[in-house]
C-alpha cells in the first residue's frame, strides 16, 4: 500500500548539507548556522536554505537540502507522520495525499512501539514498578512526505507550506510529527 521512494537526499554523497536547523555540514565539517564560516561557492545555497528555513521551519514543517557532487542543489520542504503499521486507514489516507499532492514518501523508519514506564529506587539503579502499555511491542512506521522546492520563490514556497498544512491536516491531527 504504502510506496516508499527513499529520502530524496544522500547527505553521505553531498558536498554540502543543511538538515535541521543550524545543522550546516560541508564534508565532515559542522557549521552550525554560522555563514561566515560557509565558502563563497556554497553561498547563495546555504543563504536560500536559512531563509527558506526562517520562513517555514516549525513544528509541522521544516526544509533541508544539498549540493551534490554535480554542482546541483536538491531542497526540500517536509512533514513527517507515524502510526502504527496495522492501521491500513491512515495509512491508504497518506497514500492518497502522496498522489494528490505530488509528494514523495519516504519510509523513515519501522520499528516496534516502546510504551514502558517505570520508578527507580533511590539509588537510581533498580527499576520498580514497571509496566507496559497497551501498544508497547506494536509496529509503526514513520514517513515523510517531501515537496522539492529548489526552483520556487520565498512566497511559491511559504503557499506551498500553506496549502500543504491544508491537505495533509487530517493525517497531522491523527499522528503528525514535530520536526522542529
């Protein structure tokens, strides 16, 4: 049901990375948001991802992007969403926005629900009254849904967040993912 396209970026191939923000790498090197440190050539890349993350970086979105080894830039503004994998409704539901919306999903991640709660003694070191939750041991799956945007203007890409907070509102409400 669910089409997994992979994560439109290879960080571990490009030369220069944004992720969350401040998270600015050009090879090995961590940049932390700090554009004196950036090297003209990858300017105007890193200025375009700061303000495209200005613009749009919240709890329901957040852009990353790279330069590839061919001098071409790949950006992308994202939203992410985990359910449990059983749940086919939710899951035919982002299916539907994937299509209608033009996204591209990738499948972060499926794994087993951790639910567990528990006290420590005083020590710190023994647990005691520890207990499971209903869902602990389910599986789920976590997404993103990603839109290009490399090519769009400041205002293309503050609507497109507009108009994708609109069109994935339902899926947000039922299992949206802070990405801040």
């Amino acid at each position: 049901m669910i089409v997994n396209q992979d994560c439109p970026c290879n960080a571990q191939l490009a030369l220069a990375f944004v992720s969350s923000f401040p998270e600015w790498f050009i090879g090995e090197e961590v940049l932390d948001g700090l554009m004196e440190l950036v090297p003209s050539e990858f300017k105007p890349f890193f200025q375009k991802m700061e303000k495209c993350q200005e613009l749009i970086h919240n709890e329901r979105f957040r852009c990353y992007g790279e330069v590839s080894a061919d001098g071409s830039h790949v950006m992308v503004l994202v939203t992410e969403f985990k359910h449990f994998i059983t749940e086919t409704e939710f899951w035919r539901k982002v299916e539907q926005v994937r299509i209608a919306t033009n996204a591209h999903l990738w499948v972060i991640e499926e794994s087993r629900n951790t639910d567990q709660n528990w006290r420590l003694q005083p020590d710190g070191t023994t647990k005691y009254e520890e207990g499971f939750a209903a869902n602990h041991g389910r599986m789920e799956r976590q997404v993103e849904l990603s839109w290009r945007i490399e090519k769009l203007s400041y205002q293309q890409i503050t609507e497109l967040a507009g108009s994708m907070a609109a069109a994935t509102q339902e899926l947000w409400e039922a299992s949206g993912i802070c990405v801040s």
